[in-house]
C-alpha cells in the first residue's frame, strides 16, 4: 500500500502541531506545505528533517500536486475559499476549527463535499480527547442520571486576535464538546459580551444555552484571565463530574453527590466518594490525524465530519446575530 | 462603663454565630434569644454556658427589654416587619443580608433608622473579610491599572432554599463586594438563570454587569455545583488579583500580567511574577460585630450601613425584575 | 445522673481547647483550672462564660477539690509528678502527649493507675481523626494488600520549643498514628536530625523504623519549613492511600496502582482509579474527650490508654538514645 | 561552518530524545545510532524523518565513523568502557548519568579526557533547569540569608531497575542540583534505605547529608510511592523557597518567612509575603545538548563537565559503602 499524502496550508501555529502528528503514522507524509510567508517556509526548510518537503508560496501548487488530502491551518475567513477550491480539485480536507464564520459557506462546503465524495473534516481537537470521551460514557450509560446543566470554562490571557473575537476563536471547542456530549442542539442562546481591549472586538464572553429536556449549559470565553482554565463541569441528579484540562493526573473527577428534588418538606443531599478513573492518555491530535488518514482510506466518514462542523458554527452565528442584536437594542434595563 | 446588651432574634444558622462573636467582645452581652422553635431554645438553655441567657418565643419580650441592640436573624420575608418594630422600640438593628427583599421597605428601613438615630446596619461579612480589605486597597491605590473587569464565583452543593432564589441567597455577598471594591453602582445588568430542581426558584444564575468607565463585572451563583467556589478576580491593566476564600494560605494572588492594548500592530503581553501577599486574619463576622457595637457606643456609621444595605437590595431586585422580563417575553433566538 | 467533674491543669494553647470540648458534652462540666500564670487565669474570668469556673495557681486545689477527671496540658517534664500525684488522689487522668519523657516514668504511672484503679489517657488526637480511622480499616480489611512502607510528615515552620526536641513535641503523633495503624511495635530504628536553630535542640528529623514482616516506615518532623505538611501515605502492594491533614475536602485517598513484583523478567506496574471516600467529620478532639468521659462514667479503657502513651515513649527514648549515641560517635563516613 | 555529527549509543528512552534536542540545533545532526535490538533500530529506520541515519548494532562502526561528539545512553555498567573507547578513538563524549558506578573508573574517565582534550560531559539535566538557575541565583546573591538546609524529593511508581538501585538511578539528579546550588561538598553522609520489591535492590532511600558551616540536606528517592513528586526546598534565615519541577505555573516559590533565633527569650518568626517569579522557560535538555554542542566548538568545559560528574560518583558511593555497612553491621538500635 502506497502512503498518503499530505499538503499544509498555513505554516503558524498549527500548521507544524499537525505535519508532526500526520509524519507520525506509519502510512502517511506530509509532501508539500504552502505559506504566505517566506520567511516561515525558510525556517522550516532549514530543519534538515524536513528537506524533502517542497515548500511553496502558491497554494495552487499543493492543488495540483499528487497530494491526497489539505489541512488548511490559516485564517478563519480564508477557510472557505481554500476549502472549496481544495474539495474541486478533488482532495480531501482538514479545516481548522472553525470551520467558516458562517453557516451558508459552511453547508455549501458540507453539500459540496457529499458531492465530490470527499472527506471534510473540522479540527474539533476535544473531541478526540480521552477524558471527553470517557465523560461522554459517563452521560451516555446513564452513571450521571438525568442531566441539569453543563458548564464550560476557557480562559486564559491572550491570544487576543483581530479578525474574530472570542466568541469564535474559542468557544468552538466547547460547542463542539457540548454536541459530542449531548448529543443534541440547543434551542435557545443567550449572550454576555465585553470589548475591553480592542474596540468592537469582544475578548470575554458568558453564552447560556437551553436545551430540549430543560437542559442547561454555559460557556465561559475569554482572552482576558491571570488563569489557565479549561474545565467541564456535567451536574446530573445522580452523579457531577469535573473534567479539567490543566490537570493532567486528575483529569476527570466523578463526585457521587446530589441534590434530592423529591424530599419533602425540605432538600435532602447525598455526598459520596469521588472517583478519579485512570485514563490512558493519547495526545488528541495525533488521533485526530489518525482519524482523517483513516477516513481517507477506508472512504468513511470522520468523527469531526463537517456536519458537525456546520452546526457549530450554526450555533456561533446565532451567539454572534444575538450580540449585536443586544448592542443595537440596548435592551437591558437601568438600574 | 456598662457593657451593651443585645438581643438575637432566629436562632437558627448564624444567631448562634453571632451571639459567640458579640460575647467575644470585653464589653458586650447577649441577654435574649428569641425563636418561634422551642427545641433550638432549649438546646440552648441545656448549653451550661448560657444559663443566664434569656429565651423567649415572643420576640416582643426583646423589644420591651433594656437591650441595646438587636440582631435579625430570620427569613428574609420577615426582615422588614422586624426591622422596623426594633427601630421603633429605639433599638440597633443588625440585619442579615439581605436589608429585605424588596426596594421600597429598604428604603424605608434606612429613613427610619435616621430619624430614629439608630445604628442600622446589614450583615455584608465579606465587607470585614481582611483579604477583601487588602483587595480593595490594591484598586485604590492604582496598583492594579485601570479596572477592566471583576469576576465573582459563589457556588456549591446547597443549601437550597425555598422562600428564596440563589441570587437572592448568595449574591448579596458578591454584590456588596463589587460595590465595596469599586465604589460605584452598576448602570445596566443582564441575567441567565435556571431553575433546576425546584419550579420557579432559581438555583443557578449569571449576572452581567456594567459600571460606568467600561468597567464589567459577573457573579455567577450556584446551589448546584460538586465543587466549593468562592472566588473573585479582578482584572486591571497593570494587574490582576484573585481572591479565593477557601484557599486560606493563599487567599489573595497578585498576577503582574496583562495585555498592552496600545501596542501595534500586535497586541503584546507583560508575564511577570506572582504576589501572594501576608495576610493577617481576623475573622469577619468578629470585625462585624465589632462594627456594630462601635457604631452604637459613637453614635457612628458601620462600614456596612442600611444605605449600602439598601444599594444592593437595589441591584439585587432589578436582576429580579430582568429575569422575570425575559421568562414573560422569552426574547432569546432560536437556533 | 450527675455531671462528671473535670478540672484543667495548664491554660495555654491545650487547655481551653480541651475545655471547650468537655463542655460541649452534656453530661460534662470543667469546674476548675489552675495555671501558674495568673494573667492568663484573669483572661479566663474576664470571658463572662466562665464565671463559675473556679481558677487557682495553686495545683493542690484541684486535687482537694470534688473533682472527677482531671486534664494536665503543661510541659513534658511535669507531666509524670501532676499525673502520679493526680492518680494518688484518686482522680482520673487524661495527661498531653507525651505521656512522660522517659520509659521508667511512664511505666511507673501505667502502674499506677491499673492499681488505682483510674483512667489513664494520653492526647493522642489523630487516633481520634475519622480520616486516620477510616485509613485504620483499609489496612485492616486488607484492602491495600500487604503493607510495604508507611511515611508521615509533620512540618511547619516553629512553634519552636526550648525545653524538648522536635521528635518529643511532634513525633507521638505520627508514632501513635504509626502504633494505630500497624498495630505492632517497630523493631529497629535509626535517627538522622539536626539543630539549626538552637544549639542541640533539634528541629528537624527524620526516623526510619522497622516493624516485623520487612514492614519499614520512615517520619519526618521539623519545625523549619516553609509549608505546612501533615500527610500519611501507606504504600501497600495491592493499593496505596494518602491521608493528608490539611487538605479538608480530600483528606484520604485511595490510588488503585503498583508493582508486581513477580512479574518476570521485568517489573509491571497496574495504573488504576483514585478514590477519595466521604468522611463525615467530627473534630478529633472531641471524640478524644469524649473517650475520657465515657472510660471514666464506664470504668473502661479508653482508645488512647496509658499503656499505648507508654509504648510511645519507649519509641522516642530509643530515638533520643540513637541520636545521642550517634553524636558521640560520629560514626557516619567522611566523603 | 561544517555541521558538527553525532552518534547515539543506546536507542532507549533517553537516546531519541536527546537525537531530537541535538538536531534541533542549526549546526549539529545526528548521523548515527548504535543499538544491540534490532527491532529498536527498525522502529527508527521505520520513521521517515530518519533515513539519512545510519543503524548499527556494532558501536565500533561509530568510533570508526568521522563522527565529532557521541552520546552514551545505555545502562550504567557499561559507561565506563564505552566512554573511554570514545574518548581514546578522539570523541567527545556525553554520558548519561551518573557517569560511571564507580569513583576509580570516573577519575580514570575525567583524566583520559583531559588528557586527549576532548569535551567529557555527563547528563546532569537539572543543572540547565531554568527553575533551578533562578533558585541558585537566589542562593548566590543572599537573598535567601544563611542557609540551613535544603531538602530534595524524587519519588514515583516505578521505574523499578534491575542493574542499579535507587541511589544510583535517581539520586545523581539531586545530587548534581545539591552540589550545583551550594557550590560544595559534602563532608558527612548517613542512609536510610529498604528494598521492598526486589531483594537487595533498595527502592526506598534517605540520604542525610552534612556540608560545611552547619548545612544539611536530605534527599528522598523511591520507586514506590503514589504520587510523583520532584521538590527541591531550600530554608535560609531570611527566606525559603521551594522549587517544585511538578507544577509548571508555579515552579518556584519564594517565602519570606523565617525564625529569628537571637530573639530572646522566646523565638519569634516572621511572615511575609509569597513571590513566584516568572521563569522563561526553555526545555533543559535542549540547553544541555547546546552546552555540548558549544562546548566541542569553543573547545570549553560545559557546565556539567566530568569532573561534577565524577563529585556525584564521589557522593554515591559513600552512600552505597555506608548502606552496605549498615547492613553487615545491623547497628541500629533495638527498641
């Protein structure tokens, strides 16, 4: 069997993370990358690892070559054009998260997929993570009970970006972590959004979102914390659990402990144990990577798949139509 | 000099408390309890220390006696009536937080104690918490920058109430603070609340908050939560503080950090080093009733008066009124 | 039934604590207590709740007086002449740890005490700890398999004491911990200790001791350092648990991991789930003085018996000896 | 300038990595790998990236090579010779720790390499630890006062060895931060050890350390214990500061607190504030193979040259000899 081949588009920050990851399966190499810049293209021409790798500034280049699949690692809101073009070329295609920053470009590439009978994927990095994926089994077997609300935490100083606002950059992950979770859409979004640094571009954002079956989650964005915080919380009525992703030996937490709703005349609570299940840690790109080459191959379809990268971003435009809807209404009320 | 004699009335979590606290004092004494519950009256009578303690059901037997201050302890709903009886027997009158639940018997409240000549204070304790104090001189004095935003968390497992909602339970706490720290008033507030175990009281809510000058601020309050969260962070853009009250060896931690809004064309970042200043602790509710009893022997203000009572009832029922609002107009969008 | 009596020999850091607790109890009341410091006797009649107990700098007061048990909370070197002196008058006895600070004297007031037929109790507090308890049944139910190795730390930095070492002011606890939780005697024991503070008093060491059936157990006291440890960790081939003091909401946990050692030809290690069990806590102390009560209303032996204090001593006597012996010798090799 | 080569003798767990940190460099590339498993060199061969590297399982084809600087990562006994065949084929050589088992065979390396001028180096990592550079500084300019002692931890399940006990595997670590931050030797060393998985191979060990002018250290190696801890704390009389390489935030902590032991009569300690620096942090493997890789083109002495290498050798040893005594001897004293 011949190796797959891949091509890069956009040398920054993922870019490298994902050629490392891709090089790293025994059936797969990264053969072309394409950058804008020279000067990102020259150093890595300089790692003599890399020395049979072409490198160019054309992306149509890696359009024409032999290469079987993209990873396009730039800019949000070039991930459309180099998308479309790359899937009529006839390639298969990784997009970074996420996957447009609106939702007609986003089923265009979807039903534009279907048709090339190619591989769309978004990079949805969590949903490969262990730990997701065994909080997912915990909500999934029923070990939580009936589910309440979930809420979700990603803050941290910087990167402040100028083409999206925080909304975009981050809480991809945490509503693609929500869908995998629930397995479901929310009904209903509420948005809290401040710019503080930069004007009009807001870098701290709280999203309420309702669920069908009374459903809760928030999310928590933000550019603008002394703190490194990356933490799930699920409260089901039989068990809560903790999954956080600074904490590399105590990455989920399972706390057998609740609230009784149907005690009467007054709220009874159980407090149990806390269980840390041990988790065998992959590095979660390495498996994304191993997900894409496999979907190539085996002409499935990826757990990432670009429907799933739709709703997203169905879901991020909604936050965003809501925002500006409150800042054009001013609709809250004076004290 | 005698000594000042008080009176409690509810003798249910924080009475004992605070009777403990005032008989601290060299020159205070609790002399009556009064509680509608014979048996914690009795569990109190049975404690040999307090065998010269008066007990009552009738918290008239308060109001007649010489005591000079009296200590409310009870349900919310009950404040007012009791407040105001107290004020009009020429007592003091410490209330638990918050002041009422209502703005108009605030306001009534702070009136009557002036022309009372009373002291009326509200139990705020995170006003005298040492670590607020240390906080609230770092903003003063400019060492934090400019505020951008503050972030207030107060969650837990319980204790669920039914008379009244987690915002009205524990974002006194939080608002107080906010008004300590800044000492401003919020100008406009947004709220995302559920109701997940009881019907129509909510037991997790989200407050946004806008001060003037740009300045945000966000409570999150819970009673559904494995984890014990009582944490504030103040954002500036010189530094930034966190303030965790469960975390007694490191209760303040000074980040000197941030981001460099004026830098071109990128955004840059200052990482330097981490301050966990000595703090030299007293417990709150001491201070308090410290408070109090000075502001009664000087005809003084306490630092937590009715009119900062009255302040956070304010905020406090407009976040009411919002979230009623929007469960009657269900203005949010759908997906 | 009427109240049992008790009278406090020593008011400084112990005794009003130990007093609170006995108290607390319903059937039990401290009437008398005896300092030779009469400021600190003053403070005591100033805390209007303590009227009716009787203070006297004179100790023979209490053994004349009716009382029942009496509680000996004074340096080391005193506690063998109060406690015999106590025994002789009739009185039970609950002496501080250690009971005494040599073998003979110990041994002498176990004697005593079996032939008076009265309690004799040392403040071993942590055998009263719900955690080191339910540690306790771990290794009992063989839960953690067979027992490797135990570790306690116990460091701070001071409170620094000029009239014993750091192994005779912090060392019964983690010795009766040790005693507890193994339920035999060491076998062997080696001391490695300095003295930096002051000149041969020692304030940091670390014992290694050998128990029957390879069993080794290695403590670390010092009043020189930075953090505050107190952490027990049971190494077991099956499990392994970590029982740490200062940690409120994770007091003890259970790691389901370790070395097969017979695993040819190389070791293997399983990686499995940590468990952190629910402990309903009530403070050590009380049920310490509750123990003393009850063994004296029931003429029974109390957990912390006299007997047990013994064993402690001889421990640290043959530590002390080590130590000395080594000083003199100088036998360790020069590099 | 001509790259400078490298050969990696032992592809196990250090060899790849140290392969990547070397070719990471601009000017050096790793050229050939020597190992007695096939499957090992196949793996690598396997892996793309490296088909211009050469696999051998004769180390003599890299001695024969124009090779300039070799590493030697295979297990201990076989240090001795392999270097030395290196150094006398013209090599520089870096070994990895500790440098030989043995003092006589070190001199004889440190002497042999000076002799042919060739860069002898040992694997000391820690050495190029940015934390444990800041920490020396702190050491170096008296921040820290006069130092007391240091206490270092490195403790963890497994790796259980077979060739070498504890001491030898995990000690020369510490011992290398011990000598690097205090600048001398010790001159006294006592041992506590156990050998609880395999017989007579001590898993468990105290070392008890006496350097001039009153400094002790203790270091604390296990292959059985729980949790991983890798702490470093260093007490002086004006402050104390923990390095702690687990915690990436907060990877050095500095105290001001202290004990003053002129206070009389009684000792009285101060509390200030905590300081965590910001460390730019840099992988210290990469600085180590930079020291080499400079070290061979200046023709200078890297930073862990043989002779520290042979100090550790030095130190080990003793420990060794003394557990060896203990154990003919059974000293301790019986209880």
């Amino acid at each position: 069997m011949t190796d797959l081949r891949f091509g890069i588009i956009g040398w920054g920050y993922w870019g490298p993370k994902i050629a490392r990851n891709l090089d790293s399966l025994p059936y797969a190499k990264v053969t072309m990358v394409a950058d804008l810049d020279t000067n990102r293209l020259a150093a890595l021409t300089l790692n003599q690892y890399q020395t049979w790798v072409q490198t160019t500034t054309q992306v149509v280049d890696i359009f024409h070559s032999n290469i079987d699949g993209i990873v396009i690692a730039t800019p949000v809101r070039t991930h459309y054009r180099l998308a479309k073009e790359a899937l009529l070329y006839g390639k298969h295609v990784l997009v970074e998260k996420p996957l447009t920053d609106n939702v007609a470009e986003a089923e265009e590439l979807v039903a534009l997929a279907e048709q090339q009978q190619r591989v769309l994927m978004v990079g949805h990095t969590f949903e490969y993570s262990p730990a997701v994926n065994e909080l997912r089994k915990l909500l999934q077997s029923g070990d939580l009970g009936k589910i309440y609300r979930i809420e979700a935490e990603r803050v941290n100083l910087g990167l402040f970006r100028s083409d999206v606002n925080v909304i975009w950059d981050l809480a991809p992950h945490d509503m693609s972590i929500l869908l995998y979770l629930l397995g479901k859409k929310p009904v209903q979004i509420r948005v809290q959004a401040h710019a503080h640094i930069q004007s009009h571009i807001h870098d701290d954002a709280h999203l309420d979102l309702s669920f069908a079956d009374g459903i809760a989650a928030h999310i928590h964005v933000s550019w603008l914390h002394p703190c490194k915080i990356r933490r799930v919380t699920v409260i089901g009525d039989m068990r809560m659990a903790v999954y956080d992703d600074t904490s590399p030996a105590e990455m989920l937490k399972i706390y057998n402990k609740g609230a009784d709703a149907h005690a009467d005349p007054v709220i009874s609570y159980r407090n149990g144990e806390i269980i840390i299940p041990y988790i065998d840690w992959i590095e979660p790109l390495r498996l994304e990577c191993e997900d894409f080459a496999n979907s190539i191959r085996t002409a499935g379809q990826p757990r990432a798949h670009g429907g799933i990268g739709l709703e997203v971003v169905r879901v991020l435009a909604t936050a965003q139509e809501t925002l500006e809807q409150q800042e054009r209404q001013q609709v809250a009320v004076m004290v």
